[in-house]
C-alpha cells in the first residue's frame, strides 16, 4: 500500500511539474514573439512615438519646401537683375566704343 502511495504521488508530482513545463514554454514562445501584453503595449508606445515624428517631420518638411520656393523666387528675380545688368554693361560698353 505504502508502495502504491508512493507511485501515486510520483505521478501526481510528475503531472504537476509537467503542466509547470508547458507553462513556461508557453511563456518562453511568448517572450521570443514578443507577443506579450507588455511588449504589445511597448511596441504600441513606439509606433505612436514613430507616428508623431513622422507628423512633425512632414510639417518641417512642408516649411521647408515652402522655404525652398520663396529661395528659388529670390533666386530668379537675382538672376534677372544680374542679366539685366550685364545687357546694361554691354550696352555702355558699345557706346563707349
């Protein structure tokens, strides 16, 4: 008898340690996915992290571009005046001719 309570109890210890095995696999998978609530809450954070810079970065961008246009407006009025001058230049110089 003492024997058969023995080898039950072996077996119960072997059940419950199996199912504590299972457990921790199960945990382990999970870490390795990452598919944790923890690590979906941190992965959540980040993309709403990377979200928001990706917003101000495409508002710098637009203040940017509109920088870019006004530049390039001052730039061909340069180019004109620049032009207009030299076409003065030549011209004074064929009358001093």
């Amino acid at each position: 008898m003492a024997l058969l309570d023995r080898v039950h109890d072996a077996s119960r210890l072997m059940t419950i340690m199996d199912h504590r095995a299972t457990n921790f696999q199960q945990e382990i998978e999970e870490l390795k996915s990452g598919s944790g609530p923890k690590q979906v809450a941190a992965v959540e954070q980040q993309a709403i992290a990377i979200e928001q810079r990706v917003t101000d970065l495409q508002a710098d961008n637009e203040k940017l571009m509109a920088q870019l246009v006004k530049a390039t407006h001052r730039l061909e009025l340069f180019n004109k005046e620049l032009n207009d001058a030299w076409v003065d230049l030549s011209d004074t110089q064929r009358q001093l001719k």
